[in-house]
C-alpha cells in the first residue's frame, strides 16, 4: 500500500467512526442506548439493515464464487423480498405494538420464561459464535494479502467497533452503517469502473460479456431440482424465504435495527428497501467477480491466489510439471478467446461453435491445473478441502488498482467488518441485558443501571469477539462454514415464532418442547445427511410446529393472548 | 393518559396501501428473476 492509500484508508474509517458518534449524542437512557428512543429514519435503518447482513466475506468471497463458480449464487437471495413482505405484514406491527427491547421478551409475553431464556440462549450462542468469525474472516485474508499481523489487525478493528458501540449505543451503530454502505457502494461502482478500463483495448464491455457467458460466468439462474445443490432457483425461493424470515425475524442483530424506527410504516420501509435493493447489490457484486475473470483471460493470474500456500508448494518436486501445464492453457485459454471474438464479430456460427468448444476446452485446463496445484497444498501442509476464494479480489485488488483506490477497497472490508461486528455486538449486549440480567439477576435497577450494565454487556462481547477472532486460525474450516451456523439454529427459532404467530391454541410448554425438537432433527441432518443447508430452516421449522401441536393435542396448555392481532389487518 | 410512545401505523408513502406495496414488491422479484433467467440464457 502507497501512502496514499493509507490516508484514504484512515480519513474513510475516522469520519465513519466520528460520524457515528457525533450523531448518537445523548444516549444516556437505556431506550436510547438500545433503541435509539425509536426515533430513526426508514433510509438509515434500511442502510444499518444491509450494512450488518453484509459483512466482508460478502465482499471477499462472493467475488471469488463468482470467478470460479459463475453468478448461481445469486439466486441465494430470491427468497428475501418474499421474507420481507412476510415479516412487514406480521411481526413488524407486532414487535412495536408489544413495545419490546428484544424479539424474545415478546416470548415470555406470549408464551413463558422458559421460551423467553431458551430462545435467547439459543441466539447468544449463534451470535457469539459468528461475531469472532466476522471479525477473524477478513484479518486473515488481509494478513495473507498485504502481510498485516492476523492479531493486530483483529485488535484494530475490534477495538474501534467496541469503542463507537459502547459510547454511543445503537445510533452510532446506525450512523456508522449508513456511512460504511455509502462507502462501499462508491468503492464497488469505482472498482467495477476501474476493471472495465483495464480490460485490453480490443475487447470492448459486449465482448466481455460475451465471453463471461460463453465460460458460464454469467449463468445466474439454474432451474433443476436437487437437494444437495446449494444454489438453484428453488432452493433459493424456499429455503431462502425460510432463511431470511429466520434471520431478519427472529435474529436480534436484524430485529433490534428495526425496532428503533420512528413508527411501523418506517420499519416497513426500510425492510421494503432491503428487499428491492438487495439481489441487485449482490448481482453488481458477482459481476464484478465474473469481470475479474474476465481480466484475468488476457492477464496471467497466479495459479493459486493464495500466496504462502503457493510458497509452499513451490519448493515440491510435483509442483513444475502443474505449473508448465497450468502456462500452456493459460496461452490457450487466452488464444481461444481472441479467437471466440473474432469469429463472433464475423457472425460465423459454424467457426463460433468450434471455437467457443476450443475456448472451453482450454479452461477446463486452467481448472485442472488449479485442482492439481490445490492437491498439492493439501498433501503438503495437510490442509483439507484447500481453497483460495476468498483471496482472488483482494489479490486483484492489491496488484491491479491505481494507488488511492487500493486504500478505498481496504476501507470497504474494514467498513463491511465493522458494520456486521457492530450490530452482532449490539444486538448480544442488548439480549444479554434485557432477558438474561435484568430478567433473571437483577430485576429492580434504576434507569443508570442498566444503562451501565448495557455498556458493560458491549464491552464484555466485544472483547470476547476478540479473542475468539484471535484463536481464529485453530477452527480452520468454521469459517467456511460461517453461513451453515446460522442455519443449525435459525430454524427452530422460526419455528417458536411462528407458533407465536400463527397457531394460538399453542401453551409455553409445547412451544418449549418443540424448540428442542426442531434443534435435534437440525444437528440430526447436519451429521448424518448431505441435505444443503438451506434447508435446514424449513426442517427445524417444521419439526418445532409439528411437535407442539402434538404436545397441544396430548395436552392442552396454557395460552396467553398476548398482542397476536389479526396479522390482515395490519397489511392494509 | 395517553402514552406518549404509543405505537401509530401509517399508510404508506406510495400505492395508497400496504397490501398493494407487498403486491409490487412481489412482482418486482418475479420480473428480477425473469431478468436474471433471460439473462443467463442470452449470454450462456
């Protein structure tokens, strides 16, 4: 990084930081602290809302799907306007007219403590467990990358989340959010604008196009059914509904931006934002991917992306035959497509075939290579399941960008960090207090009190974020597994809420019950299916209904007919 | 006495109501997906 990367890199994170805080003064009373007194907007709650789904991994990893894997993932968002639509016409008038701090006080309202405390510990252990996650996935890719120490990295950027979250409760959170997503729309349109212009004068934008397309980067929609595929049209419209109503409904970190808006039609519209603008910001992102695939047709890229594995393998006897061969199709590749061009411009089907074929051929070589030399890592450091994803933009990035705009894309992955650190630390201080320690510990403080006790829960997770990033590199495939945790749990919150929701008859034992239930087939199809994990959702989800209604028949309950109004008539 | 967070809905700023904005929304993703598919299959 060139000097003047660094002053972009630290002028884009101070005035984040600065203007978060100064926007959050007098955060002095819990209600304000913790719900911003709901006085947000609809836009900065829409933007906080994007901000803390989007952590850097989108960024990082969902550019490298697309240079290897082509834009299916996309398709992993269908579901979310559906989700939204739900959640607007249901548990968003429901959660403000019940006038509570967490989604699970509503439990307890509904149901019982016991619901209330198992949801909530089922959330803290979610949560917690992929708040030092988010902070570990980028210091790790940035270490590797620019040679930052992995702990310094995860201090700087822990340290700076910890501090504008415990001053300034959820409006410097919210603040924060909308700054970091300016920062990253404008640093994505930039480097998008930026690779276009790199890419060699013959090749115009329809020609990239064209050959994106032709190597199946650009392959958006699959419409066949199968279970194990995780990214299909299907899966992606029912798992993903299921997935999103879990995790914008019933996960703290998403339910608490909301239910600081200044009314329910706010609320309802910054969801409603989300859910129009959210496929096309992941579409943007993965074409960005497949542009960088592009470039990398007429640029030679390293065979692995990762540099201290390449390093490593580069000493092996076995590593020059796969680097030679990985050199030819390389040439092919880049032949082939000057070729494909040629005959596309002359509108010569006949020729178009034989070469799109040839062209295809070719990167079927490059892939071959790259599986080699990816065996090679695994046999030689006995890493398992090698994969350099996540490092293929940010290697872009760092060898490609003019100077300015390195420090810029720097910016966006600290933004993105903090911005989804921010809401997770948050939202589990939030829960921590409100249903654990001032429910069970400590029931009759004054306003003060739990204010302290909230900055104390903020600082506490904060540091435990930490110093769980910091033994990040001991967990070694959680982190591919980042996505698959949320989904061992969401399902059966789900389905505790739409028992609240949806089925009256329902008692606090029977919801309890049914919890605990829907946690078990989950783990059950993690350890002994092949099920994609976009379908646990709808499985937890299920068996939590199921067997509360049989425990309801067996046994009626209790029932409390607490602010479960008519869902219809709340979507006039 | 009234509370003074009482919680108010409102209609929404467009469409005149909020089941017409869930319509539109729903719509919206049905033409994003037709988009996408037609899309993939122009340039696949």
């Amino acid at each position: 990084m060139t000097t003047l990367d660094w002053v972009v890199l630290f002028a884009t994170l101070t005035v984040i930081v600065g203007y978060g805080l100064y926007r959050s003064r007098g955060s002095d009373t819990v209600d304000r602290f913790l719900l911003a007194g709901k006085t947000m907007p609809w836009y900065a709650m829409a933007l906080s809302i994007m901000a803390t789904q989007a952590s850097a991994v989108t960024f990082i990893s969902t550019t490298g799907q697309a240079y290897v894997d082509g834009m299916r993932f996309v398709q992993f968002y269908f579901g979310l306007p559906i989700a939204m639509v739900i959640l607007c016409a249901t548990v968003v008038p429901v959660f403000h007219r019940a006038k509570v701090f967490t989604a699970y006080e509503y439990l307890e309202q509904r149901f019982d403590t016991k619901t209330r405390a198992l949801a909530s510990i089922i959330f803290l252990c979610q949560r917690g467990l992929s708040a030092g996650l988010t902070l570990y996935a980028p210091a790790i890719v940035l270490s590797v990358i620019l040679g930052w120490p992995e702990r310094a990295t995860i201090f700087l950027m822990g340290v700076t989340v910890i501090t504008y979250t415990t001053l300034g409760g959820v409006k410097a959170v919210t603040w924060s959010d909308v700054q970091q997503m300016c920062i990253i729309f404008i640093g994505l349109i930039i480097a998008l604008v930026t690779l276009i212009h790199l890419l060699p004068a013959s090749i115009s934008f329809p020609d990239a196009l064209y050959l994106a397309g032709a190597a199946g980067r650009l392959n958006a929609v699959t419409t066949n059914f199968n279970w194990d595929d995780q990214f299909t049209l299907w899966s992606g419209l029912i798992g993903g509904t299921f997935l999103f109503l879990s995790y914008f409904g019933c996960d703290q970190s998403q339910v608490q931006r909301y239910l600081t808006g200044k009314s329910i039609a706010q609320s309802r519209l910054s969801l409603i934002f989300n859910a129009v603008a959210k496929i096309p910001m992941q579409f943007f992102i993965l074409f960005i991917g497949a542009m960088v695939f592009i470039f990398h047709l007429f640029v030679t890229p390293p065979i692995l992306y990762e540099k201290a594995a390449l390093d490593r393998i580069e000493t092996v006897a076995a590593y020059q035959p796969v680097a030679d061969s990985y050199a030819r199709a390389f040439e092919q590749r880049r032949k082939a497509a000057l070729s494909l061009i040629d005959a596309h411009h002359a509108h010569d089907a006949a020729t178009e075939r034989t070469e799109v074929e040839a062209y295809r051929q070719a990167q079927r070589g490059i892939e071959d290579a790259r599986r080699q030399a990816s065996r090679l890592v695994e046999t030689t450091t006995g890493e398992q399941k090698f994969s350099d994803t996540n490092y293929i933009f940010l290697s872009f990035v760092t060898k490609y960008l003019p100077a300015g705009l390195v420090g810029l894309i720097i910016a966006v992955i600290f933004a993105a960090t903090m911005s989804a650190s921010a809401g997770e630390i948050n939202s589990l201080a939030t829960v921590t207090m409100v249903d654990l320690y001032r429910r069970y510990f400590h029931r009759l403080g004054s306003d003060h009190h739990y204010l302290m006790a909230s900055r104390w829960a903020t600082i506490f997770w904060g540091a435990y974020a930490v110093i769980f990033a910091g033994w990040g590199r001991k967990l070694g495939s959680l982190i591919v597994a980042v996505n698959v945790v949320g989904s061992l749990f969401y399902g059966s919150l789900l389905g505790v809420f739409a028992l609240a929701f949806f089925f009256r008859r329902v008692g606090g034992t029977a919801a309890f019950f049914g919890m605990l239930a829907g946690e078990a087939a989950i783990f059950w199809a993690f350890f002994f299916t092949k099920i994609s994990f976009l379908w646990y959702n709808v499985l937890g989800c299920a068996v939590v209904i199921a067997t509360a209604l049989v425990i309801t028949r067996i046994q009626p309950g209790e029932r409390r007919d607490v602010s479960t109004p008519n869902m219809l008539s709340e979507s006039q | 006495m009234a509370d003074p967070r009482e919680v108010h809905d409102e209609p929404p700023p467009f469409l005149g109501t909020w089941r017409r904005v869930y319509w539109a929304v729903v719509i919206y993703l049905a033409v994003i997906i037709a988009a996408c598919y037609g899309f993939t299959r122009a340039l696949e």
